[in-house]
C-alpha cells in the first residue's frame, strides 16, 4: 500500500484505512476522489512509453490494467484485508476465474466446499472440468473429510465461512494448516464477513476472494470483485487481468472506494439487526430450525466468536411445509425486496432451492443442505420492528390468517 500521506497511515487502525488508503493527497483528492474514466492515458515522451508498458517505472498505460481509480480501491482493500496486493476484478465471480485460471493447470486437483455460492459451483463443476482440473466437493466442517479427499495433486482450497446461505463455520487456522501439509493454497470467500468483521489472511489462508458487489460497495449500485493476498500470489492474478480483461471499471471503483468509508459502521448495524432478527425467528410458530452463527444454538457459535469481530447480516430459516410454504411466505412479506442480491441497505429475502442455488442437481442442493423450506433473508438497515411486522405477514399468509 502507497500513500502521499506518509508513513503513518501504515500504523493505523482500520477505520482510518477505510477512509483514507490509496488516496494520492492532493487539495482536489480532499475535496472529491477523482473518477479517471479515460480509456488509455498519454507519455511524456517516447522513453517514457517503453519504460511504463515494460513496468520499468510506474504509471498509468491503459485501463484495462491500470487506472488511478481502480488502484485506489485496491490499496484500500488491502490495507483492511492486511495483504501486500489485491487485483480489482469485474464482479466476484471473474474474482474466482481469475484465481483459478491464473493457479490452476490441466490435471490438478481442487477441493471445495459443498457449502458455497451455487455460481461457484457451476464455474469448478463446469468450467474448470473442461480444462482437466478435477475438483471434489466436501463438507465445509468436515475437514477430516478434507484430508481424506486430497489427493497429490491438490493445488487449491477453496470454502467461503460462513458459508452461503446457511452460516456453516470453517476453522480457518486448521484449514490453513491442512493446506501447508498438502502444499496447496487456502483461498476463502470473505464476502458475508468483510475484512470489518473477519481477515483471514492473518488466520492463515493465502489468498482471500470479494464479491465487492455486495456489502463492500452497500447499497446494490454496482458489480466489483476483488483478489487479496502476497505478492507473489497476486502478481500473476494481475497479469492474467491484464491478457484477459476481467477488470473492474473506474466508476465501479470510485463507488466501491466510497462504500469501504461507511463499511465498518454499516456492518455493526448489519449484526445488530441480524442478531435481532434471528432471535425472534426462533420464536415463531412454523420456524423448524434458524440458521444464523450468532445464535448459541448454532453449531458454530463458539468458532464464529473466536475468529469473527461479529456474526454477519444473512439468516436462513426453515419453514415447515416445504417449497409452497416458502413461497407463500416470501410472496405476503411487502417491505423486503426479493431479489438474490445481499449485501444492500435494503433487506433481501429470497428462495435458494429455487433461485441462487437452482441449477445446482438436487443432490448437490441435499449435500449443501438447502431444503425447499428454506429461506434466505440478507438484513439491512431498516427498523427491527418494522422487519419483524413484514415476516409477520408472511407468517400469517402461511397459516392461513
């Protein structure tokens, strides 16, 4: 990370990061971060092209791979991830791609877990098969399982904690030790946590992934990914970036920069609502089971305590009455928005079997545990109350009030 700041923002604390890393101090930068929109940007002279294009000297040659902007994003969210490089992507799922094609190479071997995002899925279980990488699918707590499936070609582990839509915890520290004793790489999906609430390069992993899409940016505007982690991990993601395109744009970074300000505030109102939410759930009538780490019921309650600095904003919960009460449920809630989108101000709420993970084949969705009574709620920042009164509706039109 680089700053015309000095030294001093090196030593500071992660709020202070979030607002000012990767900004180059200028009068004009302290007033407004500039959007560099420009699509190649021009040389003092004929030396100073070859020297840049060679990466000879540093500085600014097209924006497929180099934008003011773009960069800004990436130092910031280094900084908070505590990584030495990160590489802005076009959305979190090109941030995986990126990963993938950049590490990976006919005849390796993958290990993933059951419990991600069902795009992922999709790219390892249909993609990257078709450039002969195998890839396993375990059980996100499972890790003797882990050890069990690899094989001596696992390059790379892959899992997301918590996980995607079920909260499952993953022990970061002992998946950082199983991938040192397969000589792989650990490289965890840090989007429900956020480097507000859990980094888990210091925990052990090698390379962490963003959906900057989702809470990073905070209110839905636009798509963004990102890759984190040492330098010499990330250079290549770079200059994959660079041949391939897969880049994030300057006015995407300029919102995601903006958004990584208000970050750690909007993510302790997350919680806290969240937590609210999640408790009252357990209340309800027709609510067989919630599945939200923060409560102490949940199976990785203690973990999630000694690794995150708090519980996140997704809460799924199983209806009794399968997909038709879901639906009935989702369909009389009026406040939240149903969309797949988390992430946003704005409460979420959807239908996973159906929806984010329905391409997945109906074992893979029974491995993953996604019932067809469950249902999806990403918390925003509206009143609790007001939160609680919408799922009463959806309550009622389930039991036939």
């Amino acid at each position: 990370m680089t700053d015309d700041s000095g030294d001093w923002l090196s030593s500071s604390g992660a709020r202070t990061q979030a607002v000012r890393a990767g900004i180059r101090r200028t009068h004009e930068a302290e007033h407004g971060e500039p959007i560099f929109t420009s699509s190649s940007f021009l040389f003092e002279s004929a030396e100073d092209a070859e020297a840049k294009f060679a990466g000879e000297i540093e500085g600014n040659v097209y924006s497929r791979y180099t934008n003011p902007t773009v960069r800004g994003f990436e130092e910031r969210l280094c900084a908070l991830e505590q990584g030495e490089v990160a590489a802005a992507t076009a959305s979190g799922m090109s941030a995986i791609l990126a990963l993938c094609m950049t590490h990976l190479r006919s005849g390796d071997h993958v290990l993933c877990s059951q419990d991600v995002f069902g795009a992922t899925v999709g790219l390892f279980d249909n993609v990257l098969k078709k450039f002969g990488v195998e890839v396993s699918f375990v059980p996100l707590t499972q890790i003797d399982a882990w050890r069990d499936a690899a094989t001596p070609r696992t390059r790379l582990l892959f899992l997301e904690t918590p996980s995607n839509p079920l909260n499952a915890i993953a022990d970061l520290p002992a998946f950082a030790q199983l991938s040192r004793d397969l000589d792989a790489m650990l490289a965890v999906d840090n989007c429900f946590c956020t480097p507000a609430l859990q980094n888990p390069l210091a925990l052990g992993a090698d390379i962490v992934t963003h959906s900057a899409t989702k809470y990073l940016d905070g209110q839905g505007r636009v798509l963004g990914g990102a890759v984190v982690g040492s330098e010499a991990l990330i250079a290549p993601v770079v200059a994959f970036n660079r041949s391939c395109g897969p880049t994030m744009s300057a006015f995407n970074a300029w919102i995601m920069l903006k958004g990584l300000e208000t970050l750690d505030l909007r993510m302790r109102a997350h919680c806290q609502n969240a937590q609210g939410l999640a408790e009252w759930l357990t209340e309800q009538s027709g609510v067989e089971q919630v599945h939200y780490c923060g409560l102490t019921s949940h199976p990785g309650h203690a973990l999630a305590t000694s690794q995150q600095r708090g519980f996140g904003a997704v809460i799924a919960f199983e209806l009794a009455g399968g997909r038709e009460a879901a639906w009935r449920f989702i369909n009389h809630t009026q406040l939240m928005s149903l969309t797949a989108n988390l992430g946003d101000a704005k409460t979420t709420i959807i239908h996973p079997a159906s929806t984010t993970h329905g391409r997945l084949t109906e074992g893979q969705r029974a491995a993953a545990g996604i019932s067809e009574g469950l249902v999806r709620i990403a918390v925003g920042l509206e009143d609790l109350e007001d939160l609680q009164a919408d799922c009463l509706k959806g309550f009622s039109a389930v039991q036939g009030r």
